[in-house]
C-alpha cells in the first residue's frame, strides 16, 4: 500500500491560493482595498512579530466574517477552474499516475479546507486542512483548532490515518512548514515541480 502526501500552496499550485480565492470571491477593487487596509497587520506577519494563525484570521475576519458558510461554500465550488489554471503541469501528471497506481493521494494543507475539497474530489484526492470556525452557519473569522502548518501537519495526519497501513509514504512539500510532514516519508520531494513550469 501507498499513500502521498502533498503539500498544497506552492508545491502543486503556481501561487497562493488564499488571496487567489478572496479575489475571486470578493472582485479586484475589493480585494486590492482590503489587502491596502490589512498591510499592517501582513507586515508584521513578514517580520515574525504576528504569527501566520492570527494573520490568517485577520485576513479571513475581515473579507469573510458573518457571511453565511453555504454562500461561502458555493463560491469554493466555483473556484475549481481557477485552482485548474494555478495546478502545475507536472503536479497533475503525478498526481494522475498515482491514481493510476491505486495510491492513496492526501492533501496536507495550511489553507482552508473547504476551497480545497470540491476540485480534491474531482482528482480523486482526500484533504486535510485548516478549518474555520462556523457559528450558527456563520463564519465567524477564526480558525477551528490551529492553522495546519508545521507540526500541526504531522498531528493531523496522524489524527486522521493510521499511517502502519502503508509501506510506502511519499511527500511533497516547498517551504519549512512543510518539513515535518517530510521527515514522515519514505520518500521526499522538495520543490520538485519548480523548475518543471
């Protein structure tokens, strides 16, 4: 048995796709004027002093909170063609030989996972990500439990499958937070669809 382990932003898409989403469900103008009114707060991110959880929730209160979580959802099923314009070439390759190979395939994921899912299931692929907080059917702009980054990817995992099943474990990842989920595999790739688009 096989299973893979991908990272997400960056490691199978061209950029990041939390501000790709608020674009697309917010417009240009709107996104342009929230990210002029949040730069305090994403510089501070920058420079270590707010972490990414906080940043994250500060981004996420201000574009999203109380909006009901079916709206939301509704626009993260109409993301999958945009996340198809930002998947790379060979990511989708390696994703569909794996498939092929009856693989069990992971999305490990710092982003939300709810924008993840609907284009995961067309690729056959399950997802574990960081959740929002949902109150009455209202997103309230905080993160349900903590931000899947770091170790918290590898706690997840292992929250989640019983990895003894596998003989096999593959990951792939691009920045530090994704080493720990690394050093899990049995085989790793680090960046490796960089240089290839």
């Amino acid at each position: 048995m096989k299973i893979v382990l991908f990272d997400f932003d960056g490691t199978l898409t061209k950029r990041d796709t939390l501000f790709a989403f608020i674009e697309h469900a917010k417009g240009k103008t709107t996104f342009w004027i929230g990210l002029l009114i949040l730069l305090p707060w994403l510089v501070l991110h920058k420079f270590g002093i707010l972490s990414s959880q906080k940043t994250k929730e500060k981004v996420l209160s201000y574009f999203f909170k109380g909006m009901e979580i079916s709206v939301f959802d509704n626009l993260c099923s109409s993301f999958i063609l945009k996340i198809d314009q930002l998947i790379r070439p060979q990511a989708i390759k390696k994703i569909k030989l794996y498939n092929q190979q009856n693989a069990r395939l992971v999305i490990v994921s710092a982003s939300i996972e709810n924008w993840i899912k609907p284009w995961a299931a067309q690729q056959n692929l399950t997802v574990i990500a960081t959740r929002l907080e949902v109150v009455d059917e209202k997103i309230t702009g905080r993160i349900y439990g903590k931000n899947c980054n770091g170790v918290e990817k590898v706690n997840r995992i292992k929250n989640e499958i019983d990895l003894s099943h596998f003989d096999t474990i593959i990951a792939y990842g691009d920045t530090p937070g994704d080493l720990p989920m690394l050093k899990l595999a049995t085989e790793k790739y680090f960046k490796p669809f960089r240089s290839l688009t």
